[in-house]
C-alpha cells in the first residue's frame, strides 16, 4: 500500500486520511521532512506561550528495540523508520522562562513576567505542574499528527509504555512527563476508518 | 483586514497563518462550517478511542457576555459570532463506553472491553480521571484550531476564566473539565507572528 496523498494536502484530507499505523514502508526518513514535521509541531499554542514540549527522536534500530520492550514489546516501535517521544519538561520552561517572551520585549519586563510565571506554578508540587505541562503538550500533539499526514507521513500515537523505563533510556530526568510516544513513517497497510462520536452527540447548541 | 487564505489551505499554511485573534469580522457563522469545523475536530484520536471531548457552542450575545464577565471581562468572549467551549467529559466516557466501541464488534466482547475501560478507572478519583481526561481533549484542542484555520476562521485558545461560574452558566455537572474557551470567526486584525523556541533547543536525536 503506496502513499497517494499530495505534499500539499489539505488540512480536511490530511485529517480525513490520517489513520493509526503500525506498519511502515522500510526506509530511512528524509531528514528535512522530519524537521518540518518537528518545526509545524512547536507552532502550536499554548498558555503564555510557555511551549512546555520537547522531543526525543530515535532513529537508532538498538534503541528502538530498547524501547519496545518498555512499551509492552508493540512491534511499530521498531517498524518505524523514526520515534518521536513528545514530553513535557514543566521544570525547564520555568528555569528558562525569558526564552519564551517576545524579543522585542525590554529586559526588565521580560524579568518580571517571568518571575510572575515562577511565582503562579510555586505552589504547585513538580508532579502538578508536570500534568498541566503534559495537557498542554497534547496540543502539540495534536499537530504533530496533523503536520505528518500533512507531508504524507503517518504515525501511531501510543500510551502504552513504562515511563520510568523509557526515561531511564533517553537519559531524561525523572520531573518530565512523556505525553506519548509517536512511531512515524510512510504506511504500508491501510489501517482502520474512523470510528467517532457524531457531532450532534458531542455538541450543545446554546 | 480580509481573510484571504483558501478555504482548502495545505496543512503548512493553515499552521503557519493561525494566530490567536480577539477581534472579528461582525457576522454570523457559516453554520455548516461551523459543524465542519467540529466535525474535523472529533476525528482526533485519543487513548482507547475514548473521545473524552464534548462541545458547548455559543452564538448569543446575552449568554456571551455573561462568559464573558466569567472570564475576566476578555472582550473577545462577545467579539467573535461564537464562542467555543471545549470540555472533558470522563463521566460520560465510562458511563457510554458501549457507543465507542467498533461496531462490527460482538455485542459480548462490547460489554468486556466497556466493563474492562470501566475498572481501569475505578480506582481514580473523579478529579484524577476528569484530569486524565482533560489531557486528551487537548489533542482535539490542537486539531480544533488547525480545522478551523483550514476552513478560513480564526480562534484564540483561552484558559482565563472562572470555571465553576462557565460550568454554571452552561448548565454542565461539577465533574466536567474546562479544556478551553475557544472564541471563533473571521480575522479582524492581524493577530502577533509567532514566537517560538527552535526545533534545535527542543529536540534530541538519538
């Protein structure tokens, strides 16, 4: 099963046609896409900007075998050209806070609208603050998956894992929070059609 | 200042150009967009298909502005022709899980997989599970405001408001979660570029 869809497909194809897939076309990924998918991915919004999101991308057939195996052993994680761990690291947004205000900002400003974010997470124990950091990283995932069908790629997001184990892996300290993991490539099956709420279930008209 | 982006923009473009808008162009909704516009949203894919998200649409001016002065007297809240309120519904998720199920399924392996979601559950609290619930309904967050896009509208994702008086105003349980109010229509201004961290400083290969 060849991919048919256009680089350039529309927002309504790209989420039309986006699927699960656990098995991808056995071929490297080109490097340039990825960051494209990587970079429309971080263009995501979020609450002042704070862009709690970071990736780990694995491209290295050892570690991915690694990483199956602290992921109840699903075979997409090694089927996959690439692995990108989409998580949440809340502690170093705060330590880094000025990094995310406008440039054209003076610089006592800047200091003190960071200071006021350190201030409004304190009372926040690291574990709540890493939640809200991880709601707000499943924005970004949300156009991670839009970004890939976008460029013709196709992805599995999964929450089926052992989060000490692939933080001990990556070498990622224990305060991050991984919002999932993502085997990206080009599919090689079909995968399933949708199977959604309609939108008369979902919504009330006010 | 006129829309002028295609109504079947790429993924890129639609990336690209969204920027959170507080002003509207003053008229109303395309109501079959508007159902598009949801419809795209409810194909986001969450953990076991468990579709936690559910809509609550504004588009009346006295219901507007009594969100409005729940939500720190924002003026978009009554500036855009309708107002978006996403919310998590885990409740509702394990009370229904029958209707998320496929439906080529057996109706003995329906009541299996339900009562299995079910107890997987039990052991959180209401709070925790509306929490867990809440972090997947930002994966339709960012599918919501790239549809939109898509479709030529324009959105600002808002967590500024009081949510037990929107709850109360909406009519909706205490156990819901608030995933954001998300005011929609056609720009009005030009909205600020965005300001994000490089790909570099977010991403490690491996």
């Amino acid at each position: 099963m060849t991919d048919t869809i256009p680089r350039t497909s529309s927002v309504q194809d790209a989420i039309e046609t986006r699927r699960s897939i656990r098995r991808f076309v056995q071929e490297p990924l080109d490097q340039s896409d990825l960051r494209e998918i990587l970079r429309l991915a971080s263009l995501a919004p979020s609450a002042n900007n704070v862009q709690p999101w970071r990736f780990a991308v694995v491209q290295n057939p050892t570690l991915q075998a690694d990483l199956q195996a602290a992921s109840y052993n699903q075979l997409q994680v090694t089927n996959a050209p690439a692995v990108i761990m989409l998580y949440a690291d809340m502690e170093d947004v705060l330590a880094s806070a000025e990094e995310t205000l406008h440039p054209n900002m003076a610089d006592e400003e800047k200091r003190t609208r960071a200071q006021r974010l350190r201030s409004s997470f304190e009372p926040q124990s690291v574990a709540e603050r890493a939640a809200w950091a991880n709601a707000q990283a499943n924005i970004a995932l949300g156009y991670l998956l839009i970004a890939a069908r976008g460029l013709g790629y196709d992805t599995v997001p999964m929450l089926g894992f052992e989060p000490e184990k692939v933080r001990a892996l990556l070498g990622l300290p224990e305060h991050v929070q991984i919002t999932a993991i993502v085997p990206l490539g080009r599919r090689a099956e079909e995968g399933f059609p949708h199977h959604r709420h309609s939108v008369q279930r979902l919504t009330t008209f006010y």
